[in-house]
C-alpha cells in the first residue's frame, strides 16, 4: 500500500486499447459464435483455426 503523509495514492488503472472493429472483417462461425479478423486475413483460415482450437479442448 502507498502512503504518503497519510493519504492513500490511487492506483491508476491500465490504458485498455481496443481494436478498431469497423477496419476488421466479422467471420460467422455458427449461429452465436463469431469472430473479427483482420481485413486482409482469409476468414476460411480463421474459420478453421478457430474450429481446430476448439476441438483441442
């Protein structure tokens, strides 16, 4: 714990960057399950890795 002459020093929380969704491509992987690749990536590679890490679970 910080103190100092008797006052507790906030702790400042981490900078969240999130990505950019509307430069990203949504890839539907069933009918609640998707995900957002980037625009230049194959979505069938995605598709399929997604799958394949899935069923190593």
């Amino acid at each position: 714990m910080n103190v100092r002459s008797g006052k507790n020093l906030d702790k400042r929380q981490p900078k969240v960057r999130t990505p950019n969704v509307s430069k990203m491509q949504e890839v539907v992987i069933d009918g609640k399950t998707s995900i957002f690749i980037d625009i230049d990536a194959d979505p069938e590679l995605a598709r399929s890795r997604y799958l394949a890490r899935l069923a190593a679970r």
